[in-house]
C-alpha cells in the first residue's frame, strides 16, 4: 500500500510527531511511505503545491502528521489546506487519517478540524491516533501505534470509513447587523483584535456597529495589517526569556498593545472551519506567554462572519479558549440580535467585574497544564512561576488532612454494625457546614 504522510510540524524532520511515522515505516517494509515537508515549506507550497498534490493523489493512504497547537493543528497546517482548496486539487474518494501528539490537550478539536476540511474535500475518513509526546518511548506506545496502522490500512482494503456528517445547508447570509450608535460612558478600554481583509465588508460592518454602541472605549487592532514573520516553530526559545526568536516583535505588540486591554473582542470570518491561518498564526504565536492564563478574569467577545451555527467544532474552540484562559464569554455574535446581546453581556461583566468559576473544558485543560509544567518547570520556570503564585498546583495529595479523613470515613461505612448506627448522621454531617453557611448569611444591602 502506499502511504503518504503530510510533516505539518514547522520542526521539519526534528518533529517529535514525525518520528511516529518514521517508526512506521520501519516496522512495515511492505508498504511504500512518502514523507512531503508541509510545516517547514509552507512557503514554498503555497507558490506551488503540485510536489504535495503528486504525492497525495498516488497515495492510497493520507496521513497527516502534526503537533496540537492551541486546541487545533499548527498554523502552517491552515494556510496548506488553504492552498490545497485553493488549487482545485480533486482528492476525492481518497483515504484520510492523521497522527497527532500532544499532552491530550484539546487534541478532540484538532482531530475534528482536519476531519471537517478532510470532508470538503471528498475524502474518506478514518479514526486517527492521538498520542503523547513521549507515547513512542514505550513499549504500549509503539504498539499503540502499529495497532493503528493495521487498522488503518484494515479500513482502506475493506471499504471501513467514519460515517459523513450529515450536510447542513449553509443559511442565507443575512445582511451585516447595524446597531444604534450610543455615546462612549465609561473609561474601559477594549480591544477589537480583528483579521479584517480586502472584502470582508460584512465584518467590517459588523465591527463598526459594535464600536458604534458600545459605551466602551475601543479601539480596532487589524492582526491582518501584522507583518507576521512566520507561525509559531515550536522552538521553546521563548520559554526562558518570553522573548520570540522571531524579529518582527510580536511577543511586545502582544503585550502591551493588547493584552494590556480590559476585555478584548475577537472578529474574523469563518475559513476551512477555523478562524482562517492569520488568525491561527497569531493564536500559535501566543506562546511566548508560554501556558500563563495573563488575561485570567477580563472578559472576551466574538464577531464573526459566516454560518457559526453548522460549525459544531470552532464553537467548541471559542467556548474552551475561554474557559481555559478564566474568561468570561460575553457571546459569539453572527447577527443584529447576538451583536446587540455580546454589547449588553459585555458591558455588565466590566461594570461588575463579572468573572464565573471555569466549567469542565477549563477545569480539566487546566488540570493538564498543571502537570505538565510541574514536570517541566526546569525549563518552563515563568509558568512554574506564575502557577505558584496562581494557587493552580492544587495536587490532591496535598490536601493530608482530607485523605486522612476519607480513610476513616470508608473504614466506618464498611462496618456493617457501625454503618447501622450511623443511621443519618453521615448525610447530616455533608451538609452541616453548608447550613452553617446558610445560618450567617444575612441580607445584602
């Protein structure tokens, strides 16, 4: 069988992910593997794609091969499925997969995002790997791994893919939502960070009507004007320093010309299912923050342009940023009614500092983190840092006293005769502190 597998990591032949697939190759001698450069030569494919296209279309199986990238596949990863629509390549009937690691953070929305594209593009699906970085390392990793490519090459020799998605016809784009202009009441300032292009006039509508009424200040950032010198390499250069490796001073724009914003309002106009490569690029680039949560309690806004209700998975991507990040999701507006309720929503959380305790998508992405950077902190010592004074290293087995308690607790319930005397005393002592709570609660004036 040939296989084609896609590098989309920009680490180029030094990808952690990669070697997975060299590993593959290996271990199967009787399969045909093509290795094609996409994360490191996006560049260059994008002025020609037809080296990728070549390979793609002798292949009986694609595989795409990548890291996660905050919560979807790196940046150069868009901007090639970009350029392979762009071309009018016909891949249809072809067989898909991919091969991604991570940490397992949000690696269910970067699996769904090139699943999505794979399906536009008439491509036949199958279920791919989601490893650990260092899953290859073991010995259940690597059979993980073969396992995988059995049943991937099981799949294209007896007709097996994931069933389509049932086609949603895209709804009528209702002409760009106006709001009444109000005059500017308060003194917060708030950042529309925007991938604002030639022809994006809906959008551009969209934004002027939220600039218009809200009582905030704004002010509009065009992430499109950046002189981006590329997306994010991986390099961990920033790690120590929180400086770029990258000359064009994106870590300090970051800094000081947004983050530094009382609430910031994301516009962009939905693309292959994402926020578009721009965007993407500047999310990757993020990471000179490293994992620090640094606008933890502001809360943030979404415009876009394009038919958010079919787009299950970049609806999930908005909520998790979010969540992850301790910010209050003031709405994802699409139309003159979601645009009038992000103002509102937006407006009370600054007025009252509104800012909820994370639900599971941020609870649990966060529990990831802490593990991660409390193995890493040698190397990772500003997000070492930050977690410390943040409280986020909330290990359980810190908490002594409450195992403690716990031990005893189950030693008394697995008592037969000790459990029948108890009667209600274990339900009244669960609630007991809580009405103790209840009892010293007064009014609030």
């Amino acid at each position: 069988m040939k296989i084609c597998i896609l590098n989309g990591s920009p680490r180029g032949q030094y990808s952690t992910t990669l070697q997975t697939g060299l590993y593959l190759q290996k271990r199967y001698p009787q399969h045909e593997f093509a290795f094609v450069e996409v994360g490191s030569r996006i560049s260059s494919l994008e002025k020609d794609i037809s080296p990728a296209l070549t390979a793609m279309q002798s292949a009986d199986l694609i595989i795409f091969s990548y890291p996660v990238y905050t919560f979807l596949a790196p940046s150069q990863i868009h901007r090639f499925i970009a350029a392979l629509k762009g071309s009018g390549a016909d891949l249809r009937g072809k067989w898909a997969t991919q091969i991604t690691t991570s940490k397992h953070f949000y690696d269910v929305t970067a699996h769904r995002y090139i699943e999505d594209n794979c399906r536009d593009l008439g491509l036949r699906i199958i279920r791919g790997l989601s490893a650990d970085m260092e899953d290859l390392l073991t010995e259940k990793g690597r059979r993980d791994a073969e396992a995988f490519l059995e049943y991937a090459v099981w799949c294209v020799e007896n007709g097996v893919c994931e069933p389509a998605t049932t086609p949603q016809s895209a709804a009528p784009v209702p002409p760009a939502p106006t709001l009444a202009p109000v005059e500017t009441t308060d003194g917060h300032d708030v950042a529309i960070v925007a991938d604002l292009r030639e022809g994006d006039e809906r959008l551009r509508v969209m934004i002027d009507s939220f600039i218009a009424a809200c009582p905030a200040k704004t002010r509009l950032v065009n992430i499109a004007d950046y002189p981006f010198k590329g997306g994010c390499l991986g390099c961990f250069h920033c790690a120590g320093s929180g400086k770029c490796v990258y000359p064009d001073g994106f870590d300090a724009f970051l800094r000081d010309t947004i983050q530094k914003a009382d609430a910031i309002v994301y516009a962009f106009t939905v693309r292959d299912h994402s926020m578009g490569p721009t965007f993407k690029t500047y999310d990757d680039r993020q990471f000179c923050n490293g994992h620090r949560t640094v606008t933890e309690g502001s809360p943030v806004g979404y415009i876009v342009n394009g038919d958010l209700a079919v787009e299950e998975n970049l609806r999930m991507v908005i909520e998790t940023r979010a969540q992850v990040g301790g910010n209050f999701l003031a709405g994802m507006a699409t139309d003159e009614e979601t645009l009038a309720a992000l103002v509102r929503r937006l407006t009370y959380a600054l007025a009252n500092r509104y800012a909820p305790p994370r639900n599971f998508y941020g609870v649990g992405g966060m529990k990831i983190f802490r593990d991660l950077i409390w193995l890493m902190r040698g190397l990772m010592k500003a997000d070492h840092q930050f977690y410390k004074a943040h409280g986020v290293y909330d290990f359980p087995q810190k908490q002594r006293g409450r195992m403690l308690k716990m031990c005893f607790l189950g030693a008394l319930v697995r008592n037969p005769k000790v459990k029948a005397k108890m009667g209600n005393k274990m339900n009244e002592g669960v609630v007991a502190p809580y009405r103790k709570v209840l009892a010293q609660a007064r009014p609030k004036t």
